[in-house]
C-alpha cells in the first residue's frame, strides 16, 4: 500500500492522484534528469554521492536544485518509512517544468516539477547471482554527455533491446573502439589481478555502485586503475563485471556468445561481492557503510 505513496512538488499522494501536466518539458523534451537510490532494509545507501551527482546533473542542464539535501533527505525518510525492513529503490526525478508554449527556448520563468517514490527491489536470487549475466557489444549511438543522469533514455532502451534479441542480458557500450559502459550499469574488467574502469568522461555516468566498488577494492588491497578499454583488452579479460545500485555487481560470464573466463563469475568478483554484501548487511543492521 505504502510503495503507492508519491511525493510531488511538496505534497504526499496516492500515485493516481500524482499529475503532472502533459506540457511539462521533461514529457515534452525529455528535458529532465533523475536519480535511483536504493534503500536496504528501508534505509536509503549512499545518498550523499546520489545527491552529489543531482546537483552535478542539475546544474549541467542549467537548473538549481530545488530542494535541499536536508528537504531530500527528509523526502527518502518519510517515502521509505513505512517500508522498514524491506528493499527498495527510491526514483526521484525533476523536471523542468510545465511551460504552456512548447519551445526548445528554456523559459525563463518555470518551475521545476519534482517527484519521488519507492519501488521494489526484488530479492537479489543468488543462483542468477552466482551464475552471472551474458552482454553484446553494441556501438555507442548516445550523445555525448553521457555524464548527466539525463531522462532521455531512448538509445539505451534501444540498445537493451536490441541485446535482448541477441539472447543477452545487457548491451556494452563500444564508441571509437572504446568500451564505455552498459545501458545501465559502468563496465569493469580484471585483467592479471589487475581491475580497471574506464576513466570519467562526459561519455559515461559516474556511477555511485562503481565508486563504492573502487573504495571497496582500495581498502582490501585490490590493485585498481582507470583506464581506456578497447575490445581486443574487453575479450581477452578475465572478469568482466557490470555495476549499478539496483545490479550491484554483476558478473558478465558470456559476452558475444563467446565465454568470459572459464564461464563462471570469478574469484575477484566473488571478493568484491563479498564485501558488497557485507555493506549492505551493515547497513541494514543500521551502521552506516561508506555513506558519507
Ligand atoms: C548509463 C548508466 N551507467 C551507469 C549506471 C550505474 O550507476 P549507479 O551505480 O549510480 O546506479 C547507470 C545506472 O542506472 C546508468 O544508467
């Protein structure tokens, strides 16, 4: 009952009565940008780095954040309240607002439309887990701010798509003979005991998940590096992992048909996944894990 609640604008409301106008310009133009935040046993994770990245996101598409981090904070604490105990991700996102003439112009007078609520996360299967995903790789047809967590998702839709076709789980990402990232998830490879992640770049998101797993790996003593990957050093990997909030971290044991070490996640995903775990456990306990 409570995964109904929706809060709009400064108001708490039962989705059906949650509207927004079909001329706001996130409809219209997808000129809107949003966040996912998971919260384990109700809590909400990481949710200085997701709020970070909001205003990162905002102020690229020349929008402040119309609420504060301490108004957000108190958003995810009444949204998640009720859901104590169980996991969920928050979806949040923020317009630029309904404009009755549609026009690319950006108005000058607007007001923003916000909006967040809770959906479940599925119980993480630990067969699926430990059986790990299968991926293409797909040219990179996006445009070239892939840093803002932009609502315009369409090529990513595409591309999942077109991966789903193909058999697989999820598309990478390959501009200029480069691998970028999945659809929805950042790209990890481990190559001699080496893990490495494409560097930032306004090609890719910085992912929240991907961070945590390089803070993971620097305090366990993981040699870690951000570097470019071509498709020759993505195929001849010998652990490739996808990651994301809602995917945590992925073992891709398939990629183009063709096996990705011996078929099997591998022992440095299964350490990583170790520690992964154990933070979320942490924090559903309620410490606090690598949040601020
Ligand atoms: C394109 C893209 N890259 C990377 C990610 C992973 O980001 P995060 O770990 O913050 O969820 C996402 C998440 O949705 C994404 O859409």
């Amino acid at each position: 009952m409570n995964e109904d609640l929706v809060y709009l604008n400064g108001e708490y409301l039962p989705q059906a009565r949650a509207c927004v106008p079909l001329t706001d310009r996130g409809l219209l133009f997808g000129d809107s940008v949003y966040e996912v935040v998971p919260a384990y046993g109700g809590r909400p994770f990481r949710v200085s780095q997701h709020l970070a990245r909001l205003d990162r996101s905002l102020a690229a598409i020349r929008m402040r954040n119309p609420l504060s981090h301490a108004q957000w904070r108190s958003v995810f604490e009444r949204l998640t309240e009720p859901l104590r105990g169980r996991d969920h991700s928050i979806y949040l996102q923020v317009t630029r607002g309904a404009y009755p003439v549609r026009n690319h112009v950006i108005p000058s007078e607007v007001r923003a439309n916000v909006f967040a609520f809770c959906m479940p996360i599925p119980p993480r299967d630990p067969v699926v887990a430990t059986r790990g995903i299968r991926a293409v790789t797909l040219d990179d047809i996006r445009w070239h701010r892939c840093d803002i967590k932009a609502t315009t998702l369409l090529a990513n839709v595409l591309a999942r798509a077109q991966a789903g076709d193909a058999g697989a789980d999820e598309a990478i990402l390959v501009r200029d003979g480069q691998v970028m990232e999945g659809t929805a998830s950042n790209l990890f490879i481990v190559s001699n005991g080496l893990l490495i992640t494409p560097p930032d770049s306004p090609e890719l998101l910085p992912g929240v998940t991907r961070d945590l797993v390089l803070e993971l790996a620097h305090e366990a003593g993981v040699p870690f590096a951000h570097a470019t990957i071509g498709m020759a050093e993505l195929g001849n990997a010998d652990e490739v992992w996808l990651t994301s909030s809602t995917r945590e971290i992925a073992a891709v044991v398939e990629l183009n048909g063709r096996r990705v070490g011996d078929g099997a996640p591998g022992p440095m995903w299964q350490r990583m996944d170790d520690l992964y775990q154990a933070c979320k456990e942490r924090l559903r306990l309620g410490s606090e894990c690598h949040d601020e």
